[in-house]
C-alpha cells in the first residue's frame, strides 16, 4: 500500500539497485500484493553491469516461474573445462555433458539484455522501476531505515529498505549510513571484462560446441600472473565474454593494473588462436566479494535488509554471484512478506532473513569457502610453482624419448622432492583441509 505522508508517499517496500539480488527481492515482495518501488541509478537495468557471466536457471526459475524459458540467454553451458597454464602449456580438465542439451543448468548471459528482460518482470509483477536514480542516502530515523533520499525532490518513504547496490566503490550506500565497514584490499577481487564480437560459426568451431551449444574455460596459474584469482572465456551467440579478476591487494603489491593482466591472458600462445580476429566491443572493470564467510556485514536492522554482493555473498571459487543474489534477495522478500504480515519492521522481526539463508544453501556455501581466498593470497605457490612442477611431470612423463618410464618416475620424485619439499605436502594437506 502507498500512504500519502505530507509531501512524501510511503511505499511498504524500497529496492535500491536492480541487479539479480534487487530484482528478485522486488519480484517476490510484488507478487504478494505489497508496494514496491525498485530504484535504478543506471540509464535502465544492466546499463551498469558487468558479469561475465554464466547465470543459473534453478534460481531464476524460483523467482519468475516457467517465464525463465522467454529470458534472453545467450547459450546453454554443454561444457566446462579449467585449465592449469604456465607460460607455454596448460593442464586441462573438462566436463562435456550432453545430458545438459536437454536440461541445461546454466546459460552464458550479457546483462545489458537480460538484466532489462528480468526487470520488465518485475514491472509485470507490479514493481514501480524508477531508473536514472541514484540513492544517494538511507534515511535514518530514531536508529532504523525508514527511506531514501535520490537527489529529486521527495524523499521516499517505505517499512522497509532492501539494500541491493552491488559491491561497486565498495557499497556507497551501506558505507555512508555506517551499516558496512569499508572492504578492504584483501576482501574483493578487481575484474576486468571485453566482450568480442566473433562470428557463431568461428566460435562453434573453436569451442568445439555444436550449434547453438556453448562452453565455459577458465584459466588459473599463469593465466592471472600467479596473483589469486582466475581468467575466464564464455561464449556467447555471437561475442565473447573475456576477462578474470584476481585479489584487489595482489594488483596493489604486484603494481600491476587489471588491463595489463587482461593483455596478459590475451597475449598467451593458447589464448590468442581463440580470440583470433575477434574485435573487441565493449570493455568494463568491477569488484567481486571474496571475504568469505567472515566478511559478510550485518544482514539487518531496524527497517533494512542487505542481499548479494552489497552483503558480500558470492563463491569465487566456483563463479557463483549472480545465483547467490537471486537466492539472497528472493529470501529477503520473503523475510518482508512476513514482517508485512506481523506489522513489525525491528531487527528483531526482520532477523529471519539470517536464519532463512542459515537454512538455504547460502550461508553453508559461504563457510565451506571461507578460507579458499585467503588459501591462495598467502600460499602464492599454488597458482605459480605447482602448476610449473606439474606441468614438468606431466611433460616428462609423457615425452617418448628412449627413456624408461621407471628412470622417468624417479625423476619426477627427484624433482618434486627437491623443488617442492615437505612444503609441498603441508600446503596440499592445507588446501585439501580448507576446501573439504
Ligand atoms: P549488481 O549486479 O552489482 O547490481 C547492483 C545494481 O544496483 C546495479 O544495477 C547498480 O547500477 C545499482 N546501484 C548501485 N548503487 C545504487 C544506488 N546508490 N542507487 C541506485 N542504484 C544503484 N556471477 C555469476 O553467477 N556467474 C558469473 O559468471 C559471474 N561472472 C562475473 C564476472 C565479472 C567480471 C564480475 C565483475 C562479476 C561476475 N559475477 C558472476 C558476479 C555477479 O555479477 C554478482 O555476484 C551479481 O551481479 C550480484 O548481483 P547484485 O544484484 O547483488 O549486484
């Protein structure tokens, strides 16, 4: 319900950004009959928006219904390959699954068109979008969020704010209202995304996709310049998605910029028959959460809820953001729902939201990954010299050079015992401890 309050209307709830989290919060709060108003600062959803990126259709398809088979994907992921590189080979392991052609779990999207298509959903639904809207600050009143102000004239009123703007400039909002700490180097990656125009039969050819099928590769070790993080190429109907990001602190203390990695990844002798005569049509830069588990900032309060990556919710290790927000935000409606239900907008009522996302698949997620960030960050031997040593082993034993692969053997010990050491097995164990 809308409540005229002097000058100012009241809404039941306020969404700020229209992202995956933003539009799925604003999707389930509307289709329960509340008044919702989803405020856009981009010219119209996915104006701003980057992602690389593969979205999931288990958690679209819990927001919107059967209507995700009209979302305008790109390709249905067949497989997904990760390759460990070092400067002139890579060791590669992939998944082709062609039971995927008939269920497909996954889908190559660019935001700047789906990103719209889920918002008109949303207006379906019956959200009141306003793009071209900055909210510039969360109205605080007696301790709680009580509304918004955009820079237009009127401040917005609502019993709720849902606070969904992302990680961009470290999430402004939250930030300024003194409900987030500001993240630090070591708690988000800096990525970096081209989109490459390339004709669908060139890419089908590449990929080795049949038609209309596409595929994920993901690059790690040399890829990134041994700093933590990956690279990534996604195929589209007809571009490219190129790009990876690695720890925001490893491009401080390396000195290098986003680009130069990105250059980096193009410029490698099996990266670049890939991208041959590909032209380069779009470029942009964004952070993604990595703090894990212990970095999440208070999910509520009095009158708010935080979702997706403005609450730090997102698995690097295995490229999951956008599914997190959707899941993140279809919960804080529900969360809002209920409240609606009880008249009552405290912390205390709004708590639930932590508990709903205890009991989903979030929260667990985001503690069996907790360490897997700060894994790599202080062991930078995972991603340059076992790569290399593997590489050597692999090379060895392969080659057929007259020599007995008993001799081969022993020299691929030799060569683990003396490069890597007990060091070796204690950082394995270590990281087999972290990800289990
Ligand atoms: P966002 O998508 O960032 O949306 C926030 C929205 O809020 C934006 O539209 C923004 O314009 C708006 N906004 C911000 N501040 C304000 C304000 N003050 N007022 C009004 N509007 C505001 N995830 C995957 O699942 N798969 C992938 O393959 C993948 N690849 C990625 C590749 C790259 C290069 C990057 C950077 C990220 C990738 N991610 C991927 C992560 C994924 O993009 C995020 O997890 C996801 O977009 C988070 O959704 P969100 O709604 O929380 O935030």
């Amino acid at each position: 319900m809308v409540e005229a309050m002097g000058e100012e209307e009241k809404f039941d709830a306020i969404v700020v950004g229209a992202g995956p989290a933003g539009v799925a919060a604003a999707i389930t709060m509307a289709k329960a009959g509340l008044q919702v108003v989803l405020i856009e600062k981009g010219s119209r959803p996915g104006a701003k928006n980057v992602m690389g990126g593969i979205l999931y259709k288990h958690m679209l398809e819990e927001i919107v219904g059967p209507a995700w088979a009209s979302a305008p994907v790109e390709r249905p992921i067949i497989e997904e390959q990760r390759w460990l590189m070092t400067p002139d080979a890579a060791l590669r392991f992939g998944h082709r699954n062609l039971r995927n052609r008939l269920d497909p779990h996954s889908f190559s999207v660019l935001r700047a068109r789906f990103d719209p298509w889920f918002a008109e959903q949303a207006e379906a639904a019956g959200v009141f979008l306003i793009n071209e809207t900055l909210v510039s600050e969360l109205i605080v009143n007696g301790g709680g969020v009580i509304g918004v102000k955009t820079g237009r004239e009127d401040d917005l009123l609502a019993d709720v704010v849902v606070v969904c703007e992302g990680i961009g400039l470290g999430s402004k909002l939250l930030q300024s209202a003194g409900l987030k700490a500001p993240v630090r180097p070591d708690q988000v990656a800096m990525a970096v995304k081209e989109v490459l125009k390339l004709d669908a039969d060139r890419i089908e050819a590449r990929f080795n996709c049949d038609h209309g099928e596409g595929a994920t590769v993901e690059c790690y070790g040399d890829a990134t310049m041994g700093m933590a993080g990956f690279m990534f190429i996604y195929t589209n109907r007809d571009t490219l998605s190129v790009g990876g990001g690695a720890l925001l602190k490893d491009f401080v203390d390396s000195g290098r910029s986003p680009n130069q990695l990105l250059e980096h990844f193009k410029a490698h002798p099996l990266i670049t028959p890939l991208l041959e005569g590909a032209e380069t049509v779009e470029f942009s830069a964004k952070m993604i959460p990595e703090a894990g588990y212990r970095g999440i900032p208070k999910l509520f309060g009095d009158g708010y809820l935080v979702c997706g990556d403005a609450a730090m919710l997102s698995n690097p290790v295995h490229r999951e953001g956008s599914n997190l927000a959707m899941t993140s935000g279809r919960l804080a409606g529900e969360t809002v729902i209920e409240a609606k239900a009880r008249g009552d907008f405290s912390a205390r009522s709004l708590a639930s939201y932590r508990r709903r996302l205890e009991k989903s698949w979030v929260l667990p997620d985001m503690r069996k990954y907790d360490r897997a960030v700060p894994l790599l960050e202080n062991n930078p031997r995972l991603l340059s010299l076992y790569p290399n040593l593997a590489d050597r082993a692999v090379d060895e034993f392969l080659r057929v050079d007259g020599v007995s692969k008993w001799a081969k053997q022993k020299k691929i010990f030799k060569m683990f015992r003396r490069e890597g050491g007990v060091r070796m097995v204690v950082d394995m164990a270590k990281a087999l401890w972290t990800l289990k």
